[in-house]
C-alpha cells in the first residue's frame, strides 16, 4: 500500500507499508514500513499508517499477531513501534553487517488481545 499525503498541488506517495507473507493457518504476518525522504519524518505519518494497518489486520484479516524486525540501529523506529504498541520479542545477534560492524535485528511484535484500536 502506498503512503500518500495531500498537499495543494494534489496527493504525493512518501512510502509504502504492507503486510507480508500472512500464515493464514496461525494467523500472523510480518509488518514492513517505509517512508522515503528524510523530510517526512517524525510527521505522524508513519504512525498513523501503522495504527491503521493494525486496525486491518486485526479486524478485518482477523490476525492474532502481527511483527516487524528492525534494526538496532534504527532507535527512532524502535520508538515509533513501541508507540504503535509493538514490544520487543526478541534479538538476532550479529545478524547484519553495516558500517564496518555486525549489528543485531529486534523481532517486535503486536498480539490482538493487547492491541488497542487508536481512531487516526
């Protein structure tokens, strides 16, 4: 799904978010979440995005869990999850090579029953 804002020369696409690889049988999927330029950032709108993927996955694909991997490195991330209500699950030690260093990827995710429906 494109992450579209309205500005006055009409809608822009910043991003994309979408469910990936849904277990229909134990009924989770994995979250990803992009938004482009640095410009766009720290907006809300990768949150409102969030809030309303949540609200799809869990009411209309009725979907017990739902979980992202992020990279340590990425603290502003970490914090939007946490926000979005994502906790973390666990850690996939040294699981990336970046700059120079292996880096750990975090395994956050959202269960339905402590999923909170936000209006956006």
């Amino acid at each position: 799904m494109v992450i579209e804002i309205n500005q006055p020369e009409g809608w822009k696409p910043i991003g994309n978010i979408g469910l990936h690889e849904i277990d229909w049988i134990n009924r989770h999927t994995e979250l990803g979440i992009f938004i482009g330029e640095k410009q766009h950032w720290n907006q809300g709108y990768g949150r409102d995005a969030i809030r309303l993927v949540l609200r799809y996955g869990f009411q209309s694909l009725n979907l017990n869990r739902i979980y992202l991997r992020v990279f340590e490195t990425n603290p502003r991330g970490i914090h939007s999850y946490e926000n979005a209500g994502f906790k973390l699950e666990g850690r996939l030690r040294e699981d990336i090579f970046l700059n120079g260093k292996y880096r750990d990827t975090l395994i956050m995710s959202v269960l339905r029953s402590e999923w909170q429906d936000v209006e956006v």
